[in-house]
C-alpha cells in the first residue's frame, strides 16, 4: 500500500532528501544526449539528483531522492499470465502477487531497500534502479566524449534535482570543463548558502534559476521553504560581477503564482538587479505517472492549468516593462 | 514575427544583443509547388499500378525474327524496336513526356529473365479472364485499398504479383509470350547449369530456410548510377555516326585481344540499332504531341504541346541545346535504361551537377528563369515516382516495398577536389520541398567542404519528415572507392565521381567533358555495372541459430547444413563455428549466383547502359563484357547485423562469462521462445508483445538475463568490441569470393525490407528477441527499445570500426520535430549530422515524426516504443504519458507547426 500522505513534502523523510556521505561522488538519475531547449545548441543534460526543494507540481518528483531508489512503473508490466519473477528475486517478500496478476508492492519495505534485486530480472524493466553513481572523471569523460557531437554553440548542462546539492561533486567536475574549455549551463534553485553558490557559479556560463513565488509564505506552501535566501544569492550573484548570462525561469502555474501582482514584484526585484531575461513555463501533468511509480499521491491531478491567453497576457506585462520574456521552449539562446 | 518577437529582440538590442540572428526565428514558408504538378499529382493518385504487354509482345517478335544472329545485336534490336513500337501518352499539363509504358504508372514482364511464375500461373489466369466480371458495387470497393496497388482482381483487371493491374485481354498474350520462354529464360538456364553442382541440395536448402533470400536474376539491373554523358554531349544522330566509324575502323579487328576483340565491331552494330530505337522513340513522342496540338481548342495547351513536340523532336536527333532539352535526354535514357530489365535502385546520380553548364547557359541567355527550372524539376519528381518494377510478390514486396530507389546525390567533390555544389542544386532540394513525392529520394554527399547554406538548405529539406536527404559521408565514401577498386586502377579524381545506387550502395563513377557553352566541364557519373547482384541477403542471426541446433532448423525440421556435432565450450569455438556455416552457405549462393549472372550477361546484356556507362563505347565492349571502367563491384549483403551482434554479446557474458547457464539452457529457451507463445500462434508481430504459455516461468530467469545483457548502442565496449570483431573478419573474408567478373567482393549492409521476412523464420534470439519478430533495422541502428544512453552514445557505438571498410553502414534515427523546430532547430539538426560525419559514420537518415505519427502512436503505442516527447523542460516517453496529455501534446505539436 502506498502511503496515505497527502502532501509530497510529508512524503518524504527527511534521511530521503539528506546530502549521503560519498566522497565526492555524484549521484546522478539520468544523462539525456542531444538536448535542445536547455541552454545553447546541442547539449547534454547531467540531471543530478536530489533536491532542496519539495513542489507539489513537480514533473520529477524522482529527483528529489538522493540516493538509489526503486521506481515502479506499474503500468508498464506486460508479462501477465504466470511471471513470478520479481516476487521469486525479492528477499524482503515485499512483492505480491494480486488476483488480477499484478505485482504489488510495500513501499514501507521497498523505500529502505539498498540492494534492488527485483530490478534486473524483470524484462519490461517495470521495476527499476534509479540513481547512479559516478566517479567525476567518469561523468568528464562522457562529457569529452559528448564535445564531439554538440556543435560550435553547446555544451553540458547540470540539472536535477538541484544540481548544487552535490556541489562538491560538481565543482570537481565543473573545474574540469573549465580545463577543457566545455560550455557550461546550470538549472538551480539557488535554494544554497551563498559562499556555495558564489562558488558553483564561477565555473557556470549560462543559468536559469527559478523564482517560483515572490510571496515568502506562498513560496513555503508551493515548495517547502522560503524565497529570502533564493532572491539575495541572485543579487549576490549580480553584484560579485558574475559575467554568465542569466534567465529566470518560473512554472506558471494557475491560482499559485499566475497574478499580475507577482508579475509585478517579479519585475521589480529584476530591475533593482538589472535582470531583463524571464521563462515562464506552462504548467503541465507529463510527471504523473513518476508520482505513481514512486507511490506518492499528486496533488496537482486536477488543477494549475494555464490558458495560452493568460500566460500571452502575462508575457505582455513584462514586455511593457522591458523585460524579455520567454514563453515554454521559446528562450533565445 | 508577431508584436511579442520583436520586442524581445528590441529588448535584447538594448542589451547589445543581437537576436536577430540567434534562435527562435522561424524559417522562410516553403512556397506552394507549381500548378502543373498539382493537376499531374491529382491524376498520379488516381491512377493504378499497371502492367500490359505492349513492350513484351514488340520484344519478344523482334528476338524471334531475327533468330540466328549475333546476340548482342539481336538484343539491342528488340529492347531498341519495342521501344520504337510503345504507344506514346502525353498529357494535358506535362512539359516532360515519357514514361515506362503507354500507362502512367505502368510496367510490365520479362518473361525472358524469369517465365516460371507466369508459366505456372498460366492456367489460373486464363481461368480468371472466362470468370464473369464482378458486380460493378465489387469493383469499386475494391478500387480504393492500397493506393495505387491492384491488390486483388477486379471488373475487367487482374491482379498479378498483388500490385499490378493487367487488362483481361492482355492475359493470353501474357501467357502465350511466357510459353515461348519455358526452360530457357534466364532463370531456367542457370538453374539447369546450377544443377550440375553436387551442392546444388546446400544451395535449395539455404534458400528454403530462408537462411539467404532471393535470387540474382530477379533484378539484374540496378544499384548502381547510371551515366548520362554520352547522349549530352553527342546526341543520338552523332552517336550513330560514331557507331559507323568505329564499326569502320574494329569490324574484323581483334586488336590485341584474342577472346573479345573480335566482339567490338558486333557491339557498334548493337549500340547503333539501340540509338536508333532511342530516337525513334523520342520522335514518336513529338508526333504525338503535334497530333494533339491539331486536335486542340485551348490555344495554352495547343502550344505546349507543340513545344513538347519540338524539344522531342531535337531530343531524338541533336544534342540538348536548352536545359529543358538536357532533362528531358537524361530521362529518356533513364527510362530506357529501366526498361530494359527488371531493374530496381538504378540511380539518377549527381544530376544537379551533370546538368549546370545547360542550366547555367539558359540562365545567362535569359530564355529561363529560376521559378520555370524549379517547376521542371517537380515535374520530373512525377516521372521519377512513376518507374515501377514489375518483379515476383516477393521481391516487389518482400524486398522492395515497392520502391524502385531512383536515387539522386547532391554535393561532394568535383573534378579538382573543390565543393561539387551547384547553383542548380539547390533548386533541385527547393523542387522537392515543394513537391513532395517519395521518388527520386535525395542524398548529400556531406564533405567538410560543402557550402554551410546548402547544408542547411538540405537540412531544412530533411526536418519535413520525408525522410531525405539522407546524409552520406563523402570522404568515407571516396576513401571505400580507393580500397576496393584501387586494384583496377582508380585514382584520387574518380574516387571524387562516386554517389549513391539504389538506397544506399556506393557506387564508382568517373568525370567525363561534357563541351557545352564555349567551355569543357567535368561532369560525374556511374562507371560501374551493378553494385549489387553478388550473394543477396543473408541472416546472420538465423546462422548463429543453426550452430546451436546443429545445422538443424527447427521452425521446418529439416537440416540445412551438415551436423557440426561439436560440444561448444568455448566462445571462440561458437564463433568458429558460426564462420564455417557462413562459409559453407556463402560458397555455393556465390557460385549459383554468378553462374545466373554470367547466363544473364550472355543473353541479355544491357543494350541502353552498354551504350552510356564509361568505357563501354571507348573500348567497344558491352558491360557484360567488363566494358564498364570498374568492375569489382559485386557484394555480400547483410540482414540483421546488430540482432546477431547482441546475441553474440549475451551469449559471451552469461554462458561463458558469468556462467549463469549453459549454452544448452539457452538453446532450449530460444527453441521454446522463452515459454512464450510465438508469433505464428499469436499472429502478433510487435518485438514489444509476449503471451505466456504455461511453462513460461521456467524460462523466466534466461529470458530476463538475456535482456539485460550488454547491448549495441550504449558506448558499451563489451558488446561494441563485437561489433569490431566482426567487421575485422568480414574485412578479410569476404574477397576470398569472387564474382563472375573475377573480382573480389565485399561487405554491403543494406537490409531494405528483408529484416521482416529473415526475421520471421528465426526462432527466438539470445538477445531476447522473440521468434517471428523482425531483426534490428539499419546495419548500425540500435536494436529498438534498447539504446538507454541518447544519441551520442548510439554514434560511439556505431564508428568503433571503420566505415570504409564497406559499402555503406546504416543509421535510422527518430527525432521529434520539436527538437529541430525554427531556424536554430535546423542548425541542431546539421550539428548532430555533422558529429556524425566527423567520426566518420557513412550514414544517416531521420524521422522527422509529426502529430499524425503521434496519433497512431497512441492507438498502438507498443509500436512506438522509442518515440519520446519533449515539453517544456521535461521528456518523456511517448508511452509511459496518460492520454489526456498524450492529447494535449497533439493538439500543441499541430499548433506549432501551424
């Protein structure tokens, strides 16, 4: 049975989300090639997990873990006439087979699992390991690898998560893109002390840092802790003479941050910063099926959605105020 | 650009920067193609695929009147009098006339090559024509399955081969002209030959267990590019001259050559009357066309007719003096070249380069302009999509899928080792972004020297989901030329001719001086016979499966090849072993088919390529005389590279490696299809779908370890080094066979459709591939589903050998038009070409899918397992997305491209 929780936040334990202790090692959910719409040219994607943050929106709610963890892709089992497979491999009994045919199983067992036995004998892959560890000269050098194929204009792009969570893996690795003259984008929170932060960005040409609320509370019921330390390390960030270009990115999403009052204060905190780049993405439900895969509940199943008027008539509002503002894939790179 | 745009850009202008020429802008709109093509298109949709007898019957009562004569002139007399006899159609908007047949999508037997399949239908056909007719109400439900194929018989039309349409009254005459050729077609002659063989059991068998699929003399023709040099630059009333000269200066003379010198003067006389057949041809077209134009009310297509009939009229007598007039040459001998044998992949070759000094020449006389070429050239997109093959259903099917791979190169080096790309170029890509029919397909020869515009020109071309441009490697290519015909003496500048026959078999050219407007200009084409037609698609994996059987093929229950009887220990010794085998079935396909081949040059040598492909005319031989400047052109051709690579890779790890089974174990979980029910039973043949049976989990454990072995396409060097294995032994192996031109042959990686058919008779493979179900695509491609680590990972794979080491290597890729969307799209999309090339990959090709793809997709999403989506910071697999947003990203992905 998945647990009756109904906030995601509760969900999650707080040794879920603790930074492990690996030495320098990074914990990494996925390496997309060929990546076009996160930061300049053809780029790869580096999405390392674990997350400071909890939105109750989230499309990879997966992220949020750090460490190895177990998805089950329910829907995904084909094999459904006798397969015993994954309840033979399990050592735990946490899967059972129902009278349908289905497998089930106790995520109470399943989410302190260290050793996943059950993933590599299924052969539609309905149960499996997410979260990988890497060496950072093993991360490099698939990244030199990767140079190869990305053209004159791309380069790598950490994302998550929050890829600053495991700053010191990623600065490891970042100094080596320095050396090797890799282009280098971020997609963060921001959500980190500051002298971690100042640190991270030095190595970082390129980043979107997302402002979800200008409202302090509103930005602790949407994600789970407040916007103070998020907007001064942006303006830390402005004032230490970082020279990277940076857009702020925002989920845009109906009855939570879609009025024109956030609009407004968003534009005021970019002007006293000199910022003129914004991204408002459309609220969208493509990470449903990872909040039942993980066996959480999503709250957002049935509300947040924008109409293309509204989000057209919000791009206006910060196009008066000469901000360019950038809606879902559209960011000039 | 909308109110919103521009004020970024004003935005980011007062930043200092410059947007304009960054990403998001939306490329040109491509113009709507010309009306001709619009009104010919409508009527190439409503019309059949045809065959009739007309050719025939002309063909096989000139061979019979001149019965007893030297054999070469005999043949040319009859391809060049059928000809001359085929009813000319012109219509109403064309400006290029000319097809195959009097039909517009119209083709018809050879039953000179291949009279078995007609002779034994013989009796249900003439069955067929006393059958009374159907109900009208039959006849038109019918009409409307298929497209333009006649997949049954219906009214007055029967069916043959489920494709063509054939007139009941043409039936006798079929049957009777097929009669003539019992026992002494092409195909009866080498297989009375073949017989003598005391293999000749090894050969039936290997073709029965479809262990190699079909047989040389199907197709004698083709894969190969065809040269246009010698009617641009002579015309055919000066190519008869030169036939008399030549005829005066070699009839009597062996020259140095004691075996074929004698030969030449009987080629001249041959060439001649095959001009004359060319020209009579083209003449009777302008008749037409001028019989028209006096029975015409409307004075605008009075005149066009009459313009058709004095560009034919020049065509048939004088060398092109237009660039209208140039085309219309270079399709007259392409379909007199397709006409002459059953032929498929008989390819246009570099045509925008063969055709600049004409095009460039009208251009500076201002007689055209750029709007009257473009619209020539959709209009020979319409006659190049008509050419069909009339072949058996199993090889216009089972092979083809009905394509006929006219295909047409763009790009690559000249003569001096400079870019290639003309002007005329890149009218030729706008022509078929405007007009968008499948044939002929396109190929870039990518070279880093290629002109960025005309990249993206062509990359454009290739984001509108057509599928080309493919995208060929042409210092890969040039390097592939020098290693096989080096031998034969080619240098640095021919190796620079080369292109693309058929879909994707490189084939050798040469660069021959076209005088044209005061000034001498190098142009490139074919020079070779067939690059094909040695031993045809062979299943690698379906001989790995015979080794663990023991040569025994358990889907027939018959053995195959002889019992190995060895107890398999060892990796190596597998491998051994399933060398051998290869050997064994490659050692007598050879043999039969170079002996159908050598039949086929005796009998039938090609009247209308002899005369154009370089040296024929200089050395006064035909093309099955070695008349062609190269000739080792005959290949072995691969089906299933990467389904036998992966299996290999699962076998190595878990019998030998971890030894979590034995090689028995395994075996018998491939003979019992892993406990599932197989594909014969269930009638399913998605690689996705498995039904249990009740002994299923006993195989539960094998199965799911065969899955997640090491597979190609992760930059996994367990399974790659494989990969590199192979094509290290193939290297080698393969020029130990020798075709009936004496020359050693070479790996060609070309599976076209056979991946099905090769795939259905193979039991279940160690990779975890189900019995029945297709092989892996491509001859690089991942095997679906199984390629975790992106794109790049896929290329690094792919090159851990040397391309050139072969023919051609073959990647297929699936993209979402949301990543290529707008001009910045289109840039990312040469950037992954481009890496690509760099590494040295010959090959590729993309799907581009759109939402109508995304619409089945979710009808039957199993089919479209690797499709992923993109929106908004997020991806994600097609089908592990709910309908609701499977709906939304449709109504979305329309809305962009709107």
């Amino acid at each position: 049975m998945p647990p009756a929780a109904h906030s995601p936040v509760k969900n999650m334990k707080a040794e879920d989300i603790r930074k492990p202790d690996m030495e320098k090692k990074g914990l990494i959910f996925d390496i997309q090639a060929f990546s076009v719409h996160d930061g300049p040219g053809c780029r790869t994607n580096v999405f390392l997990a674990g997350c400071p943050l909890q939105c109750k929106w989230c499309a990879n709610p997966e992220s949020w873990i750090c460490k190895k963890h177990l998805m089950f892709a329910e829907k995904m089992c084909k094999y459904d006439h006798g397969c015993r497979a994954c309840k033979d491999a399990c050592p735990y009994g946490s899967i059972v087979i129902t009278e349908s045919e289905k497998p089930r199983i106790n995520w109470e067992i399943c989410k302190n699992c260290r050793t996943f036995e059950c993933t590599g004998v299924c052969p539609n892959n309905v149960l499996k390991q997410c979260v990988k560890e890497y060496e950072p000269e093993e991360l490099v050098s698939i990244l030199r690898r990767d140079f190869n194929n990305w053209g004159a204009e791309g380069g790598v792009t950490f994302s998550g998560g929050d890829p600053m969570l495991q700053h010191e893996f990623l600065i490891e690795v970042l100094k080596d893109c320095r050396k090797w003259n890799i282009h280098t984008a971020i997609e963060t929170s921001a959500y980190f002390p500051e002298e971690i932060f100042l640190q991270v960005m030095e190595y970082i040409h390129f980043a979107f840092i997302d402002v979800k609320n200008m409202d302090s509370i509103a930005h602790e019921m949407g994600t789970g802790v407040g916007n103070e330390r998020i907007l001064s390390n942006i303006s830390a960030l402005k004032a230490s003479g970082w020279k990277g270009r940076l857009v702020l990115r925002q989920p845009t999403i109906s009855g939570y941050n879609d009025s024109d009052e956030n609009a407004r204060q968003l534009i005021a905190f970019m002007q006293e910063n000199d910022l003129f780049e914004v991204n408002l993405l459309k609220f969208h439900r493509l990470g449903t099926t990872k909040w039942e895969q993980l066996g959480k509940t999503y709250e957002y199943s049935d509300h947040g959605d924008m109409s293309d008027q509204r989000m057209k008539e919000l791009q206006n509002i910060y196009l008066k105020a000469n901000i360019a503002c950038y809606i879902g894939d559209d960011t000039l790179f | 650009m909308n109110d919103a745009q521009s004020k970024i850009y004003d935005i980011l202008k007062a930043r200092g920067i410059d947007a304009e020429n960054a990403d998001g802008i939306k490329e040109e709109d491509i113009p709507e193609a010309s009306e001709r093509f619009s009104k010919l298109m409508e009527i190439y949709y409503s019309m059949k695929v045809t065959a009739d007898m007309e050719i025939p019957y002309w063909y096989n009562r000139l061979w019979w009147e001149n019965d007893g004569d030297i054999l070469e002139v005999r043949r040319a007399r009859a391809v060049g009098g059928a000809y001359a006899h085929s009813t000319p159609t012109v219509l109403p908007y064309e400006k290029l006339v000319m097809s195959k047949t009097k039909n517009f999508r119209g083709a018809f037997p050879f039953p000179w090559v291949c009279a078995s399949f007609f002779n034994s239908l013989a009796e249900s056909l003439m069955n067929e024509v006393d059958a009374p007719a159907e109900s009208e109400a039959d006849a038109v439900s019918v009409v409307g399955a298929g497209g333009g194929n006649v997949t049954e018989s219906y009214g007055d039309i029967i069916s043959i081969a489920k494709k063509f349409g054939m007139r009941k009254e043409e039936i006798p005459v079929l049957v009777k002209v097929s009669k003539y050729w019992e026992g002494i077609s092409v195909e009866d002659i080498s297989d009375k030959y073949a017989q003598m063989l005391p293999d000749y059991d090894q050969f039936k068998r290997n073709m029965d267990a479809v262990v190699v699929m079909f047989d040389s003399f199907a197709i004698p023709q083709g894969r190969e590019v065809i040269n246009y040099y010698m009617p641009l630059q002579y015309g055919f009333d000066r190519i008869i001259q030169l036939c008399d000269e030549k005829i005066n200066e070699t009839m009597g003379e062996a020259g140095e050559d004691g075996i074929l010198g004698m030969s030449r003067g009987y080629y001249y006389a041959a060439m001649k009357e095959i001009t004359a057949g060319l020209s009579k041809w083209c003449d009777n077209y302008g008749k037409r066309a001028e019989d028209l134009a006096t029975r015409e009310p409307d004075e605008e297509v009075r005149a066009n007719y009459l313009e058709i009939a004095q560009v034919m009229h020049n065509v048939a007598h004088k060398r092109p003096s237009t660039f209208r007039e140039a085309l219309q040459m270079t399709l007259c001998c392409h379909l007199g070249v397709v006409n002459e044998d059953p032929q498929s992949g008989q390819s246009i070759g570099r045509l925008g380069q063969v055709l600049q000094p004409f095009y460039e020449k009208d251009m500076e006389d201002g007689i055209t302009t750029d709007e009257e070429v473009i619209e020539l050239l959709e209009l020979y997109r319409i006659k190049i999509t008509c050419i069909e093959c009339f072949a058996s259903a199993g090889v216009s099917g089972g092979v083809l899928s009905g394509n006929t791979f006219n295909n047409l190169s763009l790009g690559g080096q000249n003569y001096d080792g400079l870019s290639a790309v003309t002007p005329l170029e890149y009218l030729i890509v706008e022509a078929a972004m405007r007009a968008k029919t499948p044939q002929p397909t396109l190929s870039v020869l990518y070279d880093e020297k290629t002109p960025e515009d005309f990249l993206m020109k062509a990359a454009a071309c290739t984001k509108l989901g057509m599928g080309f441009p493919a995208w060929m490697n042409n210092q890969t290519g040039m390097n592939f030329m020098l290693r096989q015909y080096g031998a034969e003496g080619m240098d640095l500048y021919d190796a620079r001719a080369w292109c693309l026959g058929g879909c994707l078999e490189s084939a050798p050219g040469c660069f021959m001086p076209l005088d044209y407007n005061g000034k001498v200009t190098m142009i490139p084409g074919g020079a070779s016979p067939t690059c094909g037609t040695g031993i045809h698609f062979t299943g690698l994996p379906k001989i790995l499966e015979l080794v663990l059987t023991n040569g025994l093929d358990k889907r027939t229950g018959k053995q195959v090849f002889p019992p190995h009887n060895e107890k398999i220990d060892t990796y190596e010794q597998m491998v051994d072993l399933w060398k051998k085998y290869l050997d064994i079935s490659n050692r007598i396909v050879n043999r039969i088919n170079n002996m159908q081949m050598d039949i086929w040059r005796k009998y039938n040598m090609p009247a209308v390529n002899s005369l154009l492909k370089p040296d024929c005319f200089a050395k006064g031989q035909h093309i099955g005389n070695c008349g062609s400047r190269y000739n080792a052109c005959i290949n072995f051709e691969s089906c299933g590279t990467i389904t036998f690579i992966n299996s290999l890779a699962s076998i190595k790890k878990n019998v030998f490696d971890d030894r979590a089974f034995t090689l028995e174990e395994m075996t018998e979980a491939l003979v019992n299809n892993f406990g599932f029910k197989t594909a014969y039973e269930t009638n399913v043949f998605s690689p996705d779908f498995r039904e249990s049976t009740e002994s299923a989990s006993k195989y539960d454990r094998i199965f799911a370890a065969c899955i997640h072995a090491p597979k190609y396409g992760n930059a996994d060097s367990y399974v790659d080094s494989l990969l590199k294995d192979y094509h290290m032994f193939m290297l080698h192996y393969l020029p130990t066979l020798r075709s009936y031109y004496g020359k050693p042959e070479y790996l060609c990686q070309i599976s076209v459709s056979t991946h099905g058919p090769q795939g259905f008779v193979t039991l279940a493979t160690p990779d975890g591939r189900l019995a029945g179900t297709t092989y892996s695509d491509g001859s690089v491609s991942a095997a679906a589903g199984t390629d975790k680590n992106g794109i790049y990972a896929i290329f690094e794979s792919a090159t851990v050998y040397d391309h050139s080491q072969n023919q051609n290597a073959q990647m297929n890729l699936k993209l979402h038009p949301s990543a290529v969307k707008g001009l910045s799209g289109t840039r990312k999309l040469l950037d992954v070409i481009r890496a690509y090339m760099r590494k040295g990959g010959f090959h590729v090709q993309f799907n581009v899918v759109g939402s109508d793809t995304l619409k089945e997709a979710q009808k039957e999403p199993d089919k479209y397992r690797d499709l992923m989506v993109r929106v908004a910071g997020f991806t994600q697999y097609w089908c592990e997305i709910g309908k609701p947003i499977q709906d939304e990203v449709i109504y979305r992905t329309e809305y962009d491209q709107a």
